[in-house]
C-alpha cells in the first residue's frame, strides 16, 4: 500500500480532521484510487461513488461526524463514506454473504445515520432527525446528501416544502450529476439549456459578439461582461429560483471537484439558519476514463479488467440463456410492432428493465419518468382512460413505493394497466432493500387485479401477449427473476386460459405446487424425493396467483392430501396463503399443507444461489422441508405410505 500517503492513517473522520487542509486533495485522489482497485476486483457500484470522493471527504472533515448527521440518498453512493468510516479494509466483501451492504444501514455503523437503497428519502429523514434534534433540546447538524436522480422523485419536493414551513436548521446539499442510472429526465437540469436556446437568446448573443468584434479591446470586455450576465441568468432563473422559493437560501452551483472551495463553502454555511441548500455539480465516475465515457454500464459493475473498464468473462463459462430482462423487452417489442396502441412505461430504469431494447425501436412509445413509481402508474392510469394499453415495467421492491396509485388509480376505475414487475424474489447482492418478496401479497389484495410468475421464459412471453390482449378488465401483474432465464425454445407467443394452471408430473404421496422460478427446482426435488426415499411427489405450475386453478388444486387435494406450496416470496398473504383460504373455503379440513417461502424476516444480501440454498429454496432445501413434512404429520392409517416413505430417512 505504499501508494497511499494517507489513507490507511484513517481509520475515522476524527483521523480525517487531523489532517491539514492542504492533505485533501490528496486523500480525495487515494479514496478515488482505492475504491477503483477494490470494486473493480469485486464489483459494485461504482460511478455514483467515484463523483462524490471530494464531496464526502469535504463533509466528514467539516462536520463532526457522527455527532452531527449525514443523511445520504441513494445509498449506492456511499462506498467513499464507508471508507471513511472505518470500513475501509472491509470493502472488498461488499455485497457478498456476510459482508459489507452496498448500500447504507444502520446497524452496520453508527455514521450510517439513516438506511438508504432506494431514492429521495434523504431529506424527508433529515427534516425528521432536525425536529426530534429541536423537541430533545440537542445540538448537532443535519445534512442530507441527494443525488444522483433522486431529485426527480416527488418524496424530495414534498419534504423540500414543509422543510420551508418548518424553518429548522437543516443542510441540503444536492449533487447534481445529471444522472440517475439512466441519463436524468429532470425537467430543471434542462431548463437553462431550453432558455439559452431560444431564437431570442441565440439572435442577443449575435448581436453582442458583433459588436464586440468591432469594439477592439473593448471587445474583450463586452464578452466577458456578456458572460457574467449568462452565468448570473443561470443562477437566479435554474434552479436557484425554485428553491427559493421553497423557503431554501440557495448557494450555488459550485464545481463539486474542487475540494478547497467545497470546504470553505461548507464552513461559510454550516452555522447559517436554515434550511440551506448547496448546489453541486459532480461527473458521475469522476477519474475513471470507462465510467466516465459510459455511465450507464459502470453504474453497477461485476468484475471488469481495471485498465478497459471492461467485464471480465470466466473462460470455462458456458453459454448462458438470455436473461429475462432481455426476453421481456424483445417480447413487448415483438408486440408493439403491430399493436399501436401499446406504450412502455419505466421509473429510471430503461436497460435494467429490458426497456432500452423497445426505446431503440420506438423511441416515442417509450417513457422514462424518472425515480417517481407512482407517478409512473397514475400516467398510465391516464393513458389508459384514453384506450392506450401501457406496460409499466418496475422493480418488484421500487413499486412498493406505488402501491396507492395501484389501487386508487388503476384497480378502482378497473383500467387495463400491466405491471412487469422485475427483479422478483431475491435479487442476490443488492439486499433487502432491493428484494422483491412482498409483491404476490401486495398485488394479491388489490381488488380485480390478475396475478401471474412464469416458470420460464416462454411462459412469461405468453403471459406478456396474454395480459395485453385477454386479462382487460384491471391491472394484471407478471412478476419475473433477475437474471438468466431456463434456456427454453422459444415459439410463437400465444393466449394463456386465465386462472388455469399445469399439472407437470403427477404423484400419489405429496404434490408440490409451485410459483414461477420456484416451478423448476420443484421438479429437480421431485427427482431427488423419488430416487433416494421413494416418494412419488405430484408437480404443478400454478402460473396464477390470481385467480387460482380451484378446479386443479381441489383435485389435488382431495386425491393426495399432502401438499407443499412453493414460492419465492413471504408467505404471509403470499401464494399459499391463496391455497389455504382456498381450502378452507371449501372446508377441505383433512388435507394436510405446508406453505413454504419466505419467512416473516428481512433477507440479506449474498448471490441468488448462496441465499436460495440459506432459505431452503433451492431442490435439496425443498426435499428437506417436504421430507420434514411429511415425518411431522400425522397420517391416517388407511391413506397412504407417507410415514413409511419418511422412516426410511
């Protein structure tokens, strides 16, 4: 580590504020190089972090952290805080199983102030902490740090508003990088741009060249005179006005690069009254040449080769199926071509979402709204009043965030919206935050709505035709994994029975019934279930959550009376409690059931595998729960061999 002058003298921000003011640009361009050598071995997010290396030395070194508050938003740019913070030689275990969160958490560190994954919350907690601070008599700062996008969710404006009301001493600082994940749709960032260009503006600034360029050594002076006025245009007209008149004294925009002037601005504001608010401007993968020239891959990488920026591929690797992402957005184009009226609809994630593949092809049928979920659904709600048949594809755990306009909006006025909900179930590194567990329960009590998991990934093209073209009379929910797909061929898409599923294998003993991704596993410990305990294990594809197929399950299980229900999402509320109202419903009283999924727990972060296999999801985990099942249940004689099976474990 002999590169580094500094950074493993500082094991704290006290560490940090003993050095002088001169060390840090330096120990800006050490943090810089040590997020790059670590995350790029390991992987992470990694351009949001890189643009706020100066910004999060300059805070920690002029407030006391953590006495006063730092509130960070989006919490993927908090890896230099984290370095900071003690947690520096921990951070090649990011966002693995028992490692470091890639996001912030409280309970991992006392500088973690506030939990942060998803978007525009900082300064609604920030307010929060400035009240409870004022109520108990206290002294410390408070800081919010937004960015990165989270401006253009509508939480930030309703909290930059009552933060006017209140008049509580409270920071803002907002790092402007014109990027979410995708390039920022904020209307504000474009605003100056849009007043500079209009015909009257180009026609003045033409005039005044002209008549600098006749003026001689006046000249020099007219054109600088001419851009003090531009520059002063800015500062009052975007977005200095808008805050103000939000009830912020604005400061602003500031090079977010320069360290020295960060610091001394910060220390000229900090013992101002508020709310204040510091506009920075920041380069999304600052001093990475890849990140910079291409902010959207290396917003999140794997491993890349370090000097290219490029991923590294594992040579014995075999070719892997397309991921559904991308079967999802060539299906939804593959209709778009010849249905008009359909419209895709993202929150921020374009290429995440398998978007970017239909907004090349039908770049004006496409709409990125930004990080603003419910705003996403209320818009389509509009678009559907008006016989347009919009595809919003989010985040299972980003349209949690929505769930109001679900209902409010969509369900109650029965409006044909589809929800493609991606990353379903759990999503691997990025954690409980970004998990998508709790959507077959929160779609499942939304009145009308259809409820759908595909088990591969030309049921969730049949699904995708189906809700668009048969499912029409309420929002219809198709909730998919993160990642690769089965591999199966692909044919012709093709309408779906609503409500019906399949009975893959059939079986004397157990049926297990299963929920999209789990469908597959279902049948690998029915396999095992056979082989090794000579258990005959029945196997169905649900498809529906709802409706359910009554008809199918009724059947089941009044013909083998074991049952074991399999999803990967909280069973509480989820799929099997569907089949257990079902059968009490029907006063099935003597059927046995055992509803397997997620307990009533949050999920940590580790690979999709690594937390399957914890969660006892994956085949083996599955044999275990049912071999359990069975063993534990008492059986009536003259039913089945289910005990006799069981003993031979």
């Amino acid at each position: 580590m002999s590169q580094y002058k500094y950074l493993f003298d500082i094991d704290s921000p006290a560490d940090l504020r003993q050095l002088p003011e001169a060390a840090l640009r330096d120990v800006a361009a050490e943090v810089r190089q040590y997020l790059i050598d670590v995350i790029t071995q390991v992987g992470g997010h990694f351009g949001a972090g890189l643009g706020v290396v100066e910004l999060t030395v300059a805070l920690h070194y002029v407030f006391d952290t953590p006495h006063d508050r730092l509130v960070f938003d989006t919490g993927h740019q908090g890896y230099p805080h984290k370095i900071l913070t003690g947690r520096r030689d921990q951070l090649a275990t990011i966002r693995q199983l028992g490692g470091l969160s890639g996001f912030l958490k409280r309970s991992e560190s006392e500088y973690d102030v506030f939990g942060a994954g998803h978007a525009s919350t900082s300064i609604s907690a920030a307010l929060g902490m400035a009240i409870a601070r004022d109520l108990k008599g206290e002294d410390f700062k408070v800081v919010a740090i937004i960015g990165d996008g989270a401006m253009t969710g509508g939480l930030a404006y309703e909290a930059m508003n009552n933060c006017g009301v209140q008049k509580r001493n409270i920071i803002v600082v907002l790092n402007d990088n014109n990027m979410s994940i995708a390039p920022n749709v904020w209307a504000i960032s474009n605003y100056f741009t849009e007043v500079f260009t209009t015909p009257t503006a180009i026609k003045l600034r033409q005039q005044f060249k002209q008549l600098a360029s006749q003026a001689g050594q006046l000249g020099d002076r007219i054109r600088y005179l001419v851009g003090r006025i531009e520059d002063g245009f800015k500062a009052v007209l975007t977005p200095g006005m808008l805050f103000e008149s939000l009830g912020f004294k604005y400061f602003g925009p500031i090079n977010g690069h320069n360290i020295t002037q960060l610091v001394r601005i910060l220390r000229h504001i900090k013992d101002l009254p508020g709310p204040i608010l510091l506009h920075v401007r920041t380069q999304k993968g600052k001093g990475y040449k890849p990140a910079e020239e291409d902010k959207q891959f290396l917003h999140a990488i794997g491993k890349v080769d370090k000097i290219t920026g490029k991923a590294l591929s594992l040579p014995s690797a075999k070719p892997q199926p397309p991921t559904y992402q991308k079967v999802f957005g060539e299906a939804l184009a593959e209709i778009m071509r010849e249905n008009p009226r359909v419209v895709g609809i993202t929150a921020a994630m374009p290429d995440g979402t398998g978007l970017d593949i239909v907004q090349r092809q039908f770049p004006e049928r496409v709409f990125d709204v930004g990080i603003a979920e419910g705003h996403a659904v209320t818009s389509a709600a509009g678009m559907a009043t008006e016989s347009i048949v919009p595809v919003c594809a989010i985040y299972s755990t980003f349209l949690q965030r929505a769930f109001d306009m679900i209902v409010h909006d969509v369900a109650l006025q029965h409006l044909h919206v589809v929800f493609a909900l991606d990353r379903a179930g759990v999503v691997g590194a990025d954690g409980p935050t970004h998990h998508g567990v709790l959507d077959l329960a929160y779609m499942r009590i939304v009145p009308g709505a259809v409820v759908m998991a595909p088990k591969d990934e030309q049921e969730l093209r049949d699904m995708l035709y189906s809700a668009i073209y048969a499912y029409t009379n309420g929002p219809v929910s198709i909730r998919y994994p993160r990642g690769n797909a089965i591999g199966v061929p692909l044919r012709p898409m093709q309408l779906l029975p609503l409500g019906k599923g399949e009975l893959l294998r059939d079986g004397n003993d157990v049926a297990l019934v299963a929920v999209g991704p789990l469908v597959y596993r279902a049948l690998d410990a029915a396999d095992i279930l056979h082989s090794k305990y000579g258990i005959s294990a029945a196997v169905v594809n649900a498809r529906f959550v709802k409706p359910l197929d009554d008809t199918l399950l009724i059947d089941l299980a009044r013909r083998i009376r074991w049952i074991v229900t399999l999803e990967d999402g909280q069973i509480h509320g989820g799929f099997g409690s569907a089949v257990a109202e079902l059968f009490a419903e029907h006063k099935l009283t003597d059927v046995h059931l055992k509803l397997h999924g997620i307990e009533d727990r949050f999920v940590e972060h580790g690979t999709q595998e690594e937390l399957y296999r914890l969660l006892a999801l994956d085949a083996e985990g599955i044999v275990r729960t049912t071999l359990d099942f069975l063993a534990h249940t008492s059986v009536e004689s003259s039913s089945d061999t289910a005990n006799e099976k069981t003993s031979m474990v």
